[in-house]
C-alpha cells in the first residue's frame, strides 16, 4: 500500500512538472491593440453571427437544399470566410431590397460555393471541375 502511493505521489509530482514545462513551449507575445482594430474585429465576428443566423432560417435552408447546397456545408463556408469577404456579402445584402434579401443571399452563396468548387478549396458541386 505504501509503495503504490509513495510511486503515485512521485508520478504526479512527474506530470505536473512535465505540465509546466509543456505549458512554457510557446511564447505569449503582449502588444497594444487601438480601439479602432478592437472594434473592427467586434464588427467582424457580429457579421458572421448575423449571416449564420440568417441561415438557421427555415426559408434559406429550403431554397439552398433546392439549389443542391447542403446548409451545413454553407454554415461551414461562412465560418471560414475571410473578413473581407463577409464584408462583401454583407454590403450585397444590404443593398438589396428587404424582399430580395434571402434570395440574393443564396444566389450569392451559390456562385461562392461555384467559385470555391472551381479554386479547389471545397468539393460541393460534383458539375464545377476545379481549374488546373
């Protein structure tokens, strides 16, 4: 009994150790961030949240699933986009008419998954061959 507790001490006191060490591997690096940069990246994240949510919607989901887009592959699409490109999307958005926003929404989505398909970065459409 007190061997096995004596060589239970000694290995936690081993893995905690090897946990201290591990952690100092990488380096954490301080800088000033301005307001400005804070609050840009604040606008980014709210954008992709809003263009995810408009996709929990049960018309956008049906009109992608009708255009062959599967909804999870879209959600996923959004989640990577560059903040430049949900910049882009968003201002499309906005300049359409409030009826026409779903649609241009999946019209918009569809020739990005089009573009992407034929970059090579996705595989949803198996009629878009990518570039060479």
């Amino acid at each position: 009994m007190f061997f096995r507790t004596y060589w239970l001490k000694k290995m936690g006191i081993f893995l905690a150790f090897l946990g201290l060490i591990g952690g100092q591997l990488t380096p954490a690096y301080a800088g000033m961030t301005s307001t400005t940069s804070a609050v840009q990246q604040q606008q980014h994240e709210l954008a992709r949240a809003d263009l995810l949510k408009l996709l929990d919607r049960e018309s956008v989901q049906e009109q992608l699933q009708d255009l062959g887009v599967d909804p999870n592959a879209a959600k996923q699409r959004v989640a990577t986009m560059t903040d430049e490109e949900i910049r882009q999307l968003n201002g499309h958005l906005s300049e359409m008419p409030a009826g026409e926003g779903v649609l241009g929404l999946i019209a918009l989505i569809f020739i990005v998954f089009v573009i992407t398909d034929m970059l090579g970065a996705t595989d949803v459409f198996s009629f878009v061959h990518p570039i060479n």
